[in-house]
C-alpha cells in the first residue's frame, strides 16, 4: 500500500490516506494526480508518502523515483512541498529525496574531476 500524510506548514498532520490505486503482493501503484488531488483537498502545505517493498530490500526503484520527482514537481504547483516518499522494508527505511540528493552530489563530484 500506498500512504499519504499530509501536513500543515508547521508539519502538523492533518489528514492520513491510503492512496493505492492497485496492488498485488509484488507492487502497489498510484497516479501522481491522485496525490494532487488529496493534498489539494486536505489543504496540505507538506506532503510525506509512504510505501513497503515486502521483498526485503527497501532499494526504490526506477519507477519509484521517477514517481517522487513527479510528484514534487506538481506539488510545488501548487504550493505545497513533498518531504520525502519512504520506502519501509522489514526493519529498514530509506528516503527516495535523500538517495537521489547524494546521487547527484556524487555525479557533481565526478564532473569536477574531469579533465
């Protein structure tokens, strides 16, 4: 499953969603209007995902993180941030934003090295 918190500009929780379109026991799926729409409706300043990969490894995926920048890109639109899309598996969390910041640091660092 998919969840939604959404939050006030002081990261209070004002609304919590379930917002899986579709799932089955190796994935869940959500469109990024549908994210939209709910913080739109809740009067989300702040917007925190959260989903499980019940194989153990809590690595996102392509897909989830073309999901997350997706998603941020529209909820600035209209205002509101995405603090991070976390991916829970068993007893480890990681933060999609955080992986993909240190991506492109370490890409940035290689092309400061180049000659």
């Amino acid at each position: 499953d998919i969840l939604m918190i959404c939050m006030d500009n002081f990261l209070r929780i004002k609304f919590i969603t379930r917002i899986t379109d579709y799932a089955d026991e190796g994935s869940a799926t959500t469109t990024p209007e549908r994210i939209i729409r709910a913080a739109t409706s809740s009067g989300a300043k702040k917007v925190i995902l959260v989903h499980n990969h019940p194989s153990g490894n809590p690595r996102p995926s392509y897909s989830d993180m073309l999901m997350t920048e997706q998603v941020e890109r529209l909820l600035r639109t209209i205002g509101s941030d995405l603090v991070d899309h976390y991916i829970i598996s068993g007893d480890r969390m990681v933060g999609i934003k955080v992986i993909m910041r240190e991506a492109a640091r370490r890409e940035a660092d290689l092309e400061d090295n180049i000659i």
